[in-house]
C-alpha cells in the first residue's frame, strides 16, 4: 500500500513559537487530511485540503496541498498549551492512509 | 453536528468472555469504520461498512465480527480474545466510503 512518511516524529517547542510538520508519500492522493488526537481521545479532524495548491486555514492552523498531490503541510502559529497531542496526516484515495504522527509538547 | 459515539468508553474483559462494542452516528453517513490503535501508532484500519454491507476487512482474525444492523448502527462482537488485542477501538464515519471521516472517543479494551 502507499506509504506516509510525516515528519518530525516528535516537536518539543515553548508557548508562542510556530510549529511545522509535513507527510510525503510514495503515491498521489485526491484528499489530504490533519487531525489532532489527545490521550485517551480519538482524532479530531481539522483540516481537509482536496485540490492540489490549496491552502486552508482554521484559526492558528494553516495547511496546504502540494503541488504534486504527494505531499502536505501543517503549520500552527504561536502554539499554547492546548495545542499539545499527536497530530496524523491522512491520505484519501478510496482508502485512508495515516502518517506515523508527529507529537507535540509545548511548554509554557 | 459530527458526533460519532462509541460505548464503553473502557471495557476490561477477560481471555472466555463475550463483548461487543458499540458505535452510532446520526449524521446520515453511509459508510462505518473499525479502526485499531495501538500505543503511539496510527490507527489501522480493521473493517469497513458501505450502505451498510461489509465490503473491506483487513484479514482480522475471526475473534473480532463486525455487525451493522442499521445505516446507524455499528457493533464489534469480540469473542476468545488475547491479551495482544488489548489497544483503543476507533469507530469513524463517512458520508459516503472514501471521503473525510469522523472518528468517535473510542473504547480502550484490555484483554486479562
């Protein structure tokens, strides 16, 4: 199957600074897909990106779909505590693919 | 609304008994997810419900026996399981199969 590859496997940053991390694939997908997952919680969907070069924002969250439809982005801004938890990307093509994750701890 | 509701949130059951997970939607979706999510990984993907007729199942062992009833509805009967099975059960839906899903709390299962 395809393979996700998102980075970085793990952030650890202060209040306030801006976070990135991105997923690449072997393979296109139609759909990219972000969620936040807490302990103990399921993922919660917060972005879904379906045109290639599309940029979308939901509050401090920005992500974007590559070009080449292989790969995406998330970005969050002035990070706060609550944003601490393992982020997925999500590929979409009939089937949906996780990334491995990247966890975020932030200190305040 | 874009609720998905999983019952139990925990269930601790042992290796002879018989469990069933529970999951519902009212948002019209047609299509139902199992997923399994061990400790730091990603979740994958155990079964798959389209308009309610099983049409993915991801060689799962035959402990686990999915169940949709209804549009929904989505159980996960357990039976004999081992101790390795323990792990967070995601259930997750979607207006139609493949696009965007939206994923319940999940029951955490440890198998004694």
């Amino acid at each position: 199957g395809q393979q996700l590859n998102q980075s970085p496997q793990s952030m650890f940053i202060q209040e306030g600074e801006d976070v990135s991390m991105n997923c690449t694939s072997s393979s296109i997908f139609n759909t990219w897909l972000w969620y936040k997952q807490e302990p103990g919680e399921g993922p919660v969907l917060l972005i879904a990106l379906y045109k290639a070069g599309e940029l979308t924002s939901n509050g401090r969250l920005t992500a974007q779909f590559g070009i080449t439809r292989k790969d995406s982005f998330l970005n969050i801004s002035a990070s706060i505590p609550s944003d601490v938890g393992i982020y997925f990307c999500a590929g979409l093509d009939g089937d949906m693919r996780f990334g491995a994750g990247t966890r975020l701890t932030v200190k305040p | 609304d874009t609720e998905v509701t999983q019952t139990p949130k925990h269930l601790v059951m042992g290796m002879t008994n018989k469990k069933s997970l529970k999951c519902e939607q009212h948002m019209g979706h047609r299509a139902m997810y199992w997923y399994k999510q061990k400790a730091k990984k990603p979740p994958e993907l155990m079964f798959v419900y389209s308009y309610e007729k099983l049409s993915i199942n991801e060689s799962v062992p035959s402990r686990f026996s999915p169940e949709c009833p209804n549009s929904s509805l989505l159980n996960l009967h357990l039976h004999a399981l081992q101790p390795e099975d323990s792990a967070l059960y995601l259930c997750a839906s979607s207006q139609v199969y493949g696009q965007r899903a939206f994923f319940g709390q999940g029951t955490r299962l440890t198998v004694v």
